[in-house]
C-alpha cells in the first residue's frame, strides 16, 4: 500500500487553536480540519505547509516543530499525518478550501464526528498531551 505524507498547522493563540470547516465537498465536507495538505514529492515538509497555507488561507506562515504524527487511511490508501507547531502573522480572511475558521481551546473542540477523521484522532492525542504534562 503506497503511503502519502498529509501535513497540518497547529496555529496557536491566546491558548486557543485555528481550525478550518471544510467546504461542503466530499466525504468529509463541512467538518472541522486542521488546515494543510499533501505534499508533492519534490517538497520539503516545510515547503508543503507553507504553499498549503498561502492557498488554503492566504497567510504567510512560519513552521516550527514537529508536535505529532500518525497513521490514517484515506480511500484505500495509507496516509502518514505530521502536525507542525506553526505561527502565522495575520488572521486569514480569504480561504478557498474552508467555509470557516474559528478558534477552539483543546478542551472545547469540536466532537470528534464534526471533525475530519484523521484530525480527530491526532487532536486527541495533543490535547492529552498538552493537557497533562506530566
């Protein structure tokens, strides 16, 4: 099974974090994401983000850290998910891929049903993270 690297922006603000609802479009249309995308083969994870970002949401972003990975499988194909810390200088006002987005603090997010299914699952797992340091 050939694997796709999938990437998304952990936007932090003011303790909250950005999230995008998608376009009613496909399967997972008008759920909650963590913006991103694919990469192309000849990206760079941080180039992807980057370009991702600047389509989705019109923003100019720096990437940070690595924060989390995982697995998902997405139409019969295996998906490798890397979520980055990332900053953004303004709020996004023009979004192409999103009807919306809004802030959330990680314990009021979105239920995990009105979020895309890779992204529950990853946001679980930070705010678990995040939510007990120790």
């Amino acid at each position: 099974m050939s694997q796709q690297r999938s990437l998304a922006a952990y936007i932090a603000k003011n303790g909250k974090i950005l999230l995008g609802r998608r376009n009613n479009v496909g399967d997972m249309g008008g759920r909650w994401e963590l913006p991103g995308g694919k990469a192309e083969l000849s990206e760079t994870d941080q180039e992807a983000l980057t370009r991702e970002l600047k389509e989705e949401l019109s923003v100019e972003a720096t990437i940070l850290d690595q924060i989390e990975a995982d697995k998902f499988i997405h139409d019969g194909r295996e998906h490798l998910l890397f979520v980055y810390a990332v900053t953004i200088e303004c709020e996004p006002t023009i979004l192409s891929e999103h009807q919306q987005v809004a802030w959330f603090s990680l314990n009021a997010l979105p239920n995990p049903s009105d979020l895309v299914d890779s992204d529950a699952r990853v946001l679980a797992k930070i705010a678990a993270k995040y939510q007990n340091p120790c």
